[in-house]
C-alpha cells in the first residue's frame, strides 16, 4: 500500500467535528442534538448580501484578481476607517476565509521548522494551519482561574528561539471569549519590537465586544508599521461562513509581495462570494448593535446557568460568542461522546466540543469543553438543564 506522509499522519482531527458520526447516530434515532459544538451563527445574513449575489448580472463567472476585486479592497478600507483603523487597500490581500490568510501569514514569515509561540487554548486549527506550513506551535498556557487572560509576559519570552518568527493571538478569543485589554496588547508590541518578531492578531469576533468593553486593533498600536499582520473574516461578523471571505492586512510592503504570491499561486478568492461580502459592507450600524444586543444575552444564560450547576465553572467573556467550562467529570472526550450515544432527556442531548484539542500542550484541557452560544435563547435554557441532568446521570461524574 502506498505510503501517507508524516504531514498527513499528523494532522489533527478537528475537535470541533470529530463527534459527528455520533451526532449523526443519535439524530437518526430520534433525538434532538442541540449544537454547542461549533460557531455557526443561527443570525440571518444580511439580505443586502443575498440579493447581491441574486442580482448579480454575470454572462462568465470569471476569476477575480489574485489580491480580490479592486472595489472589494476599497469598500473593506473604508469599513475598516469607520472603525477607527486606517489602512491602503494594498495593505489587504483578500483570501478564501480567514483559514487561508492564516495560511497565507505562515508561508511568508516561516521557514520549515520556525516556531510560533500562541497562548493557549486557541482555536484547535491553527495546530492544522502550522503542520501545513511546517511551522512549530509553541504554547503559553493562559488559566481559566484568570478567565484565560493574557499569560505573563515573561513566559513569552522565556519561549523565544533563534527560530521564533511571531506570537499569534486571536482577539477576542475563540475558544475562550476573552477580549485583551489595551495593556496586554502593548506589552505584546514590547516584545515583538524587541526581539524584531511578527505579531499576527486573529480578530474575526471584532464586533463581538460586551458589556461597553471595546475592541483594540494591533493595527493601530503604535510602533507595528512593519511587525503586525491582521487576520480577519465575514463568517461571523455577518453570518456568513458558507461565503468563505477573509482577509490578510500589513503595512510591510516587502510581507505583501510575498503574500500575494502565495495568492497568485491559488489563483483568486471566489468571485461570487466577493459580491455578497462587499454588499455586507452597506448593512446598518443597529444591525451590530442588535447581534450584539443578543449574544449578550445569550451568554448571560449559558454562562449564568452553567455556574449555577453544582461543580462547574465557567469565566463570563467579554467577547465572541464562546466559552470554555470546566466540568466535574473524568473526561470530557468520554463526556461529550455519552451524550450523544447514551444520554437524552425529553429525547433531546447535547453537542459539545472536548476543549482538550485547543490545546498544545500534552494532557490540558481533559476535563473541560468549549461551547458556542449560537442558538436561540430558549433553546440556551433547555441545553443548561441537558447539562445539569446529564452531569447528574453520567458515571464519571465527580463532585
């Protein structure tokens, strides 16, 4: 039999859908599986985006350039000054979903072998964008005690290598929710500045900031002209993860080159999707304000009601529309597996993602499990009571 490369052995299962098969199982016998596992907003896409796509007045739908549509790059620019961060439309690179620009950051700075050091836990696919780029993820682990806030600043330093290339930070957080304050980043800018690294920020959730906390852009942290990469999406900010839309913005011109070759060589991000994402740009500023208005209080509930569970904790986030909770049970693999295969209450379970695959570190995370505050409140309510009762039932429980 032919031979699978150690790349491909060593890719990682994504702890976010490996459960699926079991899902799948427990819906075909009859249950209802409620989906904490994964952010796929329930929000309705802006109808400004879908009737883009249907007006659109197209005889061949044609490749767009490497870099996106030039009237894209401008429209994002200019998305981007209302929100107080200015930028060129050559400083973007437009890619197919944040994934790709993440993809793209790490060809350009890494060489096989380099290292990038990322507090942990982090959104379980960057472990799969490093192996791709042969790039060595090394973690800082943050606490949930802390509320997983940033790690201190000398344990970043205490991990940098001739081989170091970046610290990478995703803003507010998935998996954890937690929005860095103004002096976390600049002590970051600090260190980057000083032992001359890139500092990728991974700020898809930038609207998603809570009760009347703001998001800081490293974009606009004094000092980073040459150092900062931003990786952003319209997956979450306008509910539209199927369009597969990012993008990778720097002010270094010579990092940009080398990025859009990496775009050239894919060709161009897809045309269509490009419509919809730049008619997304025209939406009403209440349109933030009202999804805003509404993962708060879905977070109020799930977070609410799960520290109200005898044995469970879990830090209220100011940001994205994630939390990790620590669970009174033996495993939270096993746990998030009896759920689906064993457990039901009114012939309903629950879908939850095991937190220890946002780790890199051997061994964190086996008793917690990251949850998406996507679904509608009601529905909120009946998945903590699944939680309590399901805590109550399970035979690995410890309280």
């Amino acid at each position: 039999m032919p031979a699978i490369s150690l790349k491909g052995q060593t890719m990682p299962e994504s702890p976010i859908r490996k459960l699926a098969p079991f899902a799948e199982a427990a819906k075909f016998q009859g249950k209802e599986v409620f989906h904490l596992n994964i952010g796929q907003p329930d929000i309705k896409t802006p109808p400004e985006a879908i009737e883009a796509v249907r007006k659109a007045d197209l005889d061949v739908l044609s490749y767009s350039p490497s870099e996106g549509f030039a009237s894209y790059r401008k429209a994002l620019a200019a998305y981007y000054a209302k929100n107080g961060i200015h930028i060129n439309s050559e400083d973007l690179i437009v890619t197919t979903g944040g994934s790709e620009a993440i993809l793209f950051a790490m060809g350009a700075i890494c060489d096989p072998g380099d290292e990038v050091i990322i507090p942990e836990p982090f959104y379980a696919n960057y472990n799969g964008f490093s192996i791709n780029a042969g790039v060595h993820v090394v973690p800082v682990t943050a606490q949930i005690e802390d509320g997983f806030a940033l790690p201190p600043i000398e344990d970043f330093e205490a991990l940098i290598t001739p081989n170091t290339r970046a610290i990478m930070i995703c803003n507010p957080g998935n998996p954890t929710g937690y929005l860095y304050k103004p002096s976390e980043l600049e002590a970051l800018r600090d260190l980057v500045i000083k032992h001359d690294l890139y500092l990728i920020a991974d700020e898809v959730y930038r609207e998603f900031a809570y009760d009347d906390n703001f998001h800081q852009s490293i974009l606009n942290l004094e000092g980073l002209q040459e150092n900062a990469i931003v990786i952003d999406s319209v997956s979450k900010r306008y509910s539209m993860c199927g369009a597969r839309i990012g993008c990778v913005i720097s002010r270094n011109s010579a990092l940009n080159a080398t990025m859009l070759k990496f775009a050239q060589a894919r060709l161009s991000p897809p045309t269509m999707a490009q419509i919809a994402a730049e008619a997304a740009l025209e939406v009403d500023p209440s349109y933030y304000e009202e999804v805003k208005a509404e993962y708060t209080r879905r977070r109020d509930i799930l977070v609410d009601g799960l520290n109200s569970i005898e044995g469970v904790f879990c830090p209220k986030p100011a940001g994205a529309f994630y939390v990790i909770a620590q669970l009174p049970v033996d495993n939270a693999e096993r746990f998030a597996q009896w759920l689906l295969s064993a457990f039901s209450h009114d012939n309903k379970t629950l879908m939850v993602a095991p937190a220890e695959g946002f780790y890199a570190t051997p061994g964190m995370g086996q008793t917690q499990v990251r949850l998406a505050y996507v679904l509608e409140q009601e529905k909120l309510v009946q998945c903590v009571e699944l939680m309590r009762l399901a805590l109550q039932e399970y035979p690995g429980t410890h309280y």
